[in-house]
C-alpha cells in the first residue's frame, strides 16, 4: 500500500503543476505571448502523466482487493 500512497502523492502533485501551467498558459495567450502554447503543451503532457498514474493506482487497488 506504500506504493499506491505514494503514487497518490505524485498524481496530486502533477495534478497541480498541469493546472499551474493551464492558468499560466491561458494568461500568456490573452497577453499574446505565443510561448503560452508552449506553456500549454506542458500542462497536457503533466495532465497525461497524471492519468496514467492515477490508471496505475486504480489498478493496483483493483488487485488488491481481487487477491
């Protein structure tokens, strides 16, 4: 179960950063600053890495209870 802990841990921590980058994105676009697709691009490859954790934790907990 340490380990579930611990990907919940860093499915959260990416779950934020996706979201830092999202808001930061969408202000440097409403400025212009063409960077921000770039700052977007970020936040969708954390929002990626996070679902695939959150998948991973999903799955151990469903074999867990199975085992």
């Amino acid at each position: 179960m340490e380990k579930v802990e611990e990907l919940k841990s860093r499915a959260k921590e990416l779950g934020k950063e996706s979201a830092s980058y999202s808001r930061k994105a969408i202000e440097m676009l409403k400025s212009g600053n063409e960077d921000g697709k770039e700052m977007m691009r970020k936040a969708n490859i954390a929002g990626r890495r996070c679902r695939v954790i959150v998948n991973e934790i999903l799955r151990l907990e469903k074999a867990e209870i199975i085992s």
